[in-house]
C-alpha cells in the first residue's frame, strides 16, 4: 500500500473522530458533560473567589484540550496566556499554542486576508465594513458612535466608499490608503471645482487613477460613478457639522488602527490564518486588556470576530470535523451584539463558546448602562443553553438564576395550639387543642440565597461548588434542569470531596 507522501508500505492512518455523544466531563454520578453540550454554549458566573476560573472553567479548559479542539482564547488579565500555555503543556498540547500580541512574531493582516481569502464572499467590502463596525460598537457601547442607525449608517458608507476607491484606485488595499481619502475628501462643492484640491488631495488623485484603470470595465466604470457620486454629491454638499462628526467616527477608528502594536500585529505581515484553529492550533491572545486596555480590546475584538467569520463558513458536517472553542474570561469585555446569532448555528459549526463573568451588572454597563443594554443582556444569556453559577453576592444575579431554577407547588404545613385562659406552654399547661393544616404554594426551587452559601474554592478545601442548568433535558442526578457539582481546583490539594464530581 502507498501512502499519500508515496511511501510504500504506509498505510494511512484514520482521523480522529468527534461523535456529539463524546463525554468530556464528568458532574455527577448519574451525569456527564457532551461535545453536543458544549456545543450549546457554556456562561459561567461566579464572584471574586468563588473559582469560577481555577473551578469550572479550568476543568472545561482541560477538557477542550484533551479532547483535540482547537481554540481562541481572549485574555483579560495578564497571567492568561502563561494560565493557558500550562493548560496545553499539561495536557499535551503544547505543541498547538500560537501567541499572537506584542514580542510575539506572528502577524495577521486582516485587510489582505479579508479581500483575498480563498473562499466565496472574499474581496466584499461590506464585510470589511461590517468587521469594523463589530470593533467600534464594543469600543463605544451605547453612544451615538454606535447606536443611532443613522449615524451607523453614515460611517458605514464613507468606510465603504473609501475602501472601494482604493481597491479600484491601487494594486491593494491598505488602511493607510483608506485614511488617506477620508482625510482628504471634498469638505464643499467649491473645493470639487478647485483645481488646488483636484491636484493635492488623494482622494482626487485616486478617482482620476480609478477612472484610467476601469476604462471598459462595465462593472467597475459603474462602482466608480457611485463612488464619484458619494464623494461630489452627498459627501461634500453635506452640513459641516454631521459631517465633521462622521469623519471624526471614523477617525477614532484610524486612529487606533495606524498607532504602534495594533498597526504592527494587523496592518503590516501576515504569518498564520485563521483556519489554522481548524487544524487544532490554540491562539491565544497575549494582549491582555487589564495591560493593553483599548489597543488590546480593539485587537481581541477583531480577532474574535474574523474566527466567529471563519468557523461560520467552515465545513463541519460529520465526526471527523475537528471542534473548536471561543474563550472568554471577563466576557463582558469583548461580547458584541453578533454573539447570539453566531450561537444560532455554533452546534452545526462545532464550536464551543465559554464566556466567563462575575455578575449581570458588568454586561449592563458593558453595554451602555441602560435599559438596551439590559436587553441586550438577556439576548446574550439567552443563547446560551448551559450556565454554571458559583458562590456570588450579586442580587440580581442570583435572583436571575433563581429564575432559571423555576418554581413549582410546595406544601407547607401548619400546627395550632390553644392553651387555657391565661397560660401558655411556658408554664406547663396542657393544649387545650391542637390543629394540624397544609397548603399548596408556589415557590422557587433554588431561592437566591442558595447561591450566596454555594462553598468557594480554595488550596485547602481543594474542590468549588456551583450550579449548573441544563435548558431543554433534565439531569438524571436531580430529574430537574439544574446539579449541584463540584469542581477540583488543584490536584495535589487535600481531596475532601464526599462524593464530589468535576
């Protein structure tokens, strides 16, 4: 026999296979988690010290990797990405990290990649258009920068216009370019006719190159008269100050983008592709906001949603398609409203998301602090179908996960006694009667304070406790849709678990 490098006498080895039906962790005695279950998307919450981190999220961490996945990690605090090289040395992956960030010498161009991928859709500037605006609605959450359509709309078009007079004007698209013809638009009729501003400006410069390198081409002739039309007779004619505040929208984009490590890491080189998570590499982003702070948020963001793009468009269908993971410790740093859609077709795609925060007030300010961000929220936590709470002093968190618990008829009983005129049981009287009742009430199966006595974790005790809820099939330990589980935290801790699982 031939193998495929033309080896005689080599056979070919079969792939891995990933059934829905693989366990991956077990919860209770009765229960185990399942690729489909994490398909399903997995919210953890917990408070400082509970162990949501070192308790659940290590234990499905350990799990993903020792299962093959590959994965993007987003990293928030700084010992992240040294958390997670040990998770994949320990689990015999080091051989699949990738560390993308500052000192590190991989570099992605999105703009190229975005343009010349090797699959349909490439080269649409819409979808570049709409990366960006991913970007910018979680850099400005709840302001007119993101919110209002107009505005939204506004930017998108001088973007989109931009872009395709430099596709059409250059061999390639670049961002500095893209700026270059925003800075330099006609700001009024006058400056169109003005032989200083045709003859200086870039924009000018590109529609005339445009125009020498379309000629017949029908339909880039015809992108270039709705670029020309844009620019003279939308663009400029506009009230100087909508549009000053459109460019200045934008220019809070280039002026991120064109600035030190995230010109270096996403405008210069490109080294590895996305589709190398496909293939079992973990990337994990080492620009960790708590160090980085917007220039790292601004990098994660994008990243995250160029690999939401790509595992969209993948083929997964049948066991040999390799699962992959989306996570998110602080989630509320970098969730975006495409989050719930992504989660719509995340079983169908093979990917597991794990996104990890302590409470419901930090997505409210997240995403803007008011009622819409409220609902969004409930949009985003809704996608998920399994979620894990930990020990946690949050009300409103807990009372959400009361919630989720559900209620149902409970009796309560009732005793009555009545003593003789004067006395009572402290002075030894017998009950003159006694009356026994019940009645039925409905009340909450897990009241939110069973979440404030839920056990932390730590070095001693070694294990963390939470509750974790299943949407649409009760767990067999319980009969109901939410466990009690414990998760271990260190292995070499004394095990005091007591019939524990995790």
């Amino acid at each position: 026999m031939t193998s495929p490098e033309g080896q005689p006498g080599t056979a070919r080895r079969p792939g891995p296979r990933f059934p829905l039906s693989t366990p991956l962790v077990r919860l209770t005695r009765a229960d185990t988690l399942t690729l489909r279950d994490a398909f399903e998307g997995i919210h953890i919450f917990g408070g400082l010290g509970s162990g949501k981190t070192t308790g659940s999220g290590q234990t499905l961490a350990r799990a993903f990797l020792k299962a093959g996945f590959g994965g993007i990690v987003l990293t928030a605090k700084p010992d992240e990405p040294a958390t997670w090289e040990r998770y994949c040395e320990e689990t015999g992956r080091a051989g699949s990290i990738m560390r993308f960030g500052p000192g590190h010498p991989e570099r992605f161009n999105f703009i190229d990649y975005e343009m010349r991928r090797p699959s349909p859709g490439k080269g649409i500037t819409g979808n570049l258009v709409s990366l960006l605006e991913e970007v910018l609605e979680v850099q400005h959450p709840g302001k007119v920068l993101g919110g209002d359509p107009y505005w939204r709309e506004a930017r998108g078009q001088l973007l989109r216009n931009a872009i395709d007079l430099v596709r059409l004007g250059t061999d390639r698209v670049t961002f500095e370019e893209v700026a270059a013809v925003i800075r330099s638009a006609p700001r009024s009729p006058a400056d169109t006719r003005d032989p200083e501003w045709r003859e200086s400006s870039r924009c000018s410069q590109l529609l005339r190159e445009a125009l020498r390198r379309v000629e017949g081409d029908g339909r880039g002739e015809a992108d270039l008269q709705t670029i020309t039309r844009y620019f003279f007779e939308e663009f400029a004619p506009l009230d100087p100050e909508p549009r000053s505040s459109i460019v200045s929208m934008v220019g809070a984009l280039t002026d991120t983008l064109l600035r030190g490590d995230v010109r270096e890491l996403l405008l210069t080189g490109t080294t590895f592709v996305p589709e190398l998570i496909e293939r079992g590499v973990v990337l994990i982003l080492d620009m960790p906001v708590h160090e980085y702070r917007e220039a790292g948020r601004f990098v994660q963001v994008l990243m995250k949603t160029m690999f939401q793009r790509m595992v969209e468009r993948r083929d997964a269908a049948g066991e040999t398609a390799r699962p992959v993971f989306l996570w998110a410790d602080e989630a509320q740093l970098f969730s975006t409203s495409y989050d719930p859609t992504f989660q719509t077709t995340a079983r169908s795609t093979k990917t597991a998301t794990v996104y990890l925060t302590q409470n419901l007030p930090n997505y409210y300010d997240a995403f803007g602090g008011d009622a819409g961000g409220r609902d969004r929220t409930k949009k985003l936590l809704g996608s998920f179908g399994l979620k894990v709470f930990h020990a946690n002093g949050d009300p409103e968190t807990n009372r959400y996960a009361e919630e989720l618990s559900g209620r149902d008829l409970q009796w309560r009983q009732s005793i009555n006694t009545s003593y003789p005129g004067g006395y009572g049981p402290e002075d030894n009287a017998s009950p003159m009667s006694t009356t026994h009742g019940s009645s039925q009430a409905m009340e909450s199966l897990l009241p939110a304070r069973v979440f404030t006595e839920l056990q932390r974790g730590g070095y001693e005790r070694g294990y963390t406790e939470a509750i974790v809820f299943r949407a649409g099939e009760p767990w067999r330990e319980t009969g109901r849709g939410f466990a009690r589980v414990r998760f271990m935290q260190n292995a070499n801790a004394p095990r005091r678990r007591r019939g524990g699982y995790g």
